[in-house]
C-alpha cells in the first residue's frame, strides 16, 4: 500500500501544556478548555458552514509529543493498574502504528479574533500545540450506541475528593475575574479523575504539580484526597 502524507489543518491551543494531569478521555474534564485554530489555506469561514447547529464534534489529531517513542504490539493500559498487558488495538494509546487520536469534545462557538478563525472547544484531553488532521460533526443518530460494550475500560469513577486552601480559592477567584477562566472548577475536575499513575496510587508520600495555562498548580495527598495547597506562576 502507498504511503499517505496528512497535512494538520488547524492546531489546538489548550489549557494543557504538559502530559501530566490531562484527563485520560475527552468529556471527563468538562471545563477543560481550549481552541482549535484553523491554519491556511484552510482557514475559510465556508468551510465551517452548517457545523454551528452540532452541539460536539470529533478532532481527529497527531500524538504529536510522543510519535518519536514509536509504537508497542503491547500495552500496560492505567485501567487495568498498568499491570496487565492489552494488544495496542485494544486501547487508546499514544503509542500506535500511525499516532492518530480522536476526541469528542464539545462546540462552544466560532470566533473570528486577530486574523484567526477559531472553534472553542471544552471538555478536551488534548496537549497545547496538537496539530489537527481533520474535524468532523458528531451524529448522535450514528455515535450513541446504546448496547455498547466497555471491555477492560467501564466508565470510571471519577469521584476523589479534592479541597483547596483559602489561599488557592482566592487565587482562583482573582485569576477568574482577570481570565474568565474558570480555574478551580479545571482543577478539582482533573484531580477527581486521579491523574496519577497507577503505580503512585498505593503512595501517600508525594506532593505533585501540573501545569495548567501558565501556572503550576501544587497539590498533596491529605485525609485520603487531594489537597490544592498553591498555584504559582510556572511554565513546564
Ligand atoms: N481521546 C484520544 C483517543 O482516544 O485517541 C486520546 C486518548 S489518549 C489515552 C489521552 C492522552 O493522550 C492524554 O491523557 C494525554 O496524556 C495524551 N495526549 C494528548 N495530546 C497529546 C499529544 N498531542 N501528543 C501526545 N500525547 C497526547
């Protein structure tokens, strides 16, 4: 068979700027953020016609960050505690033949801002600067498959407790009324999902950081959740 070249029609700018802490699916973290930016020539308003009346679409994008590791016949997915080994196929890795992802993620808007055409996108599992390789509609008619089956990966829980300090909450608040972003609200729905991995999660001991827009948000293990104890200023 030929070889196929894609060329990314847009790029997503996200609230994500490292691996850690990006939630394992799309729809875990609904205030997770981000815009995909349409690049030339394909950035035309007539391309995007009718897509304004889908409330979801599917980004079909590059693994950009890791396709240089290459791919495994076999995979230790988080869902089985990275123990057991599954066939690539089986799971949703990065590490695959061709690193292609697909996400749905939520249609916020269209916008027009400086000179670029950008779809607003929420509820996102997907690294800053993930170049896009095409977007297409949800169709619920199609995509809802009411008896379908989970195999190794049922939905998850979801449900860890997280607190913030007072001082953690005024940040949010005061980054809130300068960004409109909604910080905490990202963060405690990161940390419910534990975005540790499964080796750590027997451990008490550490403190961790992540690093959301251009901050590094600190957290620890404390009466069995999450603890938000300072959010800095931080790039990875
Ligand atoms: N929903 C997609 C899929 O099923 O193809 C991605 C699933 S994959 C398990 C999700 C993980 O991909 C995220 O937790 C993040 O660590 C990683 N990721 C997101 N964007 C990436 C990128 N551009 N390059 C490499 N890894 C990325």
């Amino acid at each position: 068979m030929p070889s196929v070249t894609f060329t990314p029609i847009g790029i997503i700018h996200s609230c994500f700027r490292q691996k850690f802490g990006i939630p394992r699916q799309p729809g875990l973290v609904r205030a997770a953020r981000g815009e995909l930016e349409l690049l030339p020539p394909y950035n035309r308003r007539e391309a995007l016609a009718g897509l304004e009346g889908f409330s979801h679409l599917w980004i079909h994008f590059i693994f950009h960050r890791t396709m240089a590791e290459g791919w495994r016949p076999t995979i230790r997915p988080p869902r089985l505690g990275g123990k057991k080994r599954v066939g690539v196929f089986a799971t949703r890795s990065t590490h695959r033949p061709n690193p292609l992802g697909m996400s749905v993620v939520r249609l916020e808007s269209i916008v027009e801002r400086e000179g670029k055409l950008l779809l607003e996108l929420s509820g996102i599992d997907l690294l800053d600067q993930t170049p896009v390789v095409d977007i297409k509609p949800y169709l619920p008619y199609a995509d809802i498959i009411d008896d379908a089956s989970g195999g190794f990966a049922p939905e998850p829980d979801g449900g860890a407790a997280v607190r913030f300090t007072v001082e953690v909450e005024q940040f949010c608040d005061h980054y809130q009324r300068q960004t409109r972003r909604d910080l905490r609200s990202l963060v405690e729905q990161i940390l419910a999902q534990d975005p540790r991995p499964a080796y750590l999660h027997q451990s008490s001991e550490r403190s961790y950081g992540m690093h959301l827009w251009e901050l590094n948000v600190r957290w620890r293990i404390e009466d069995g959740g999450f603890l938000v104890y300072l959010i800095e200023p931080g790039e990875p």
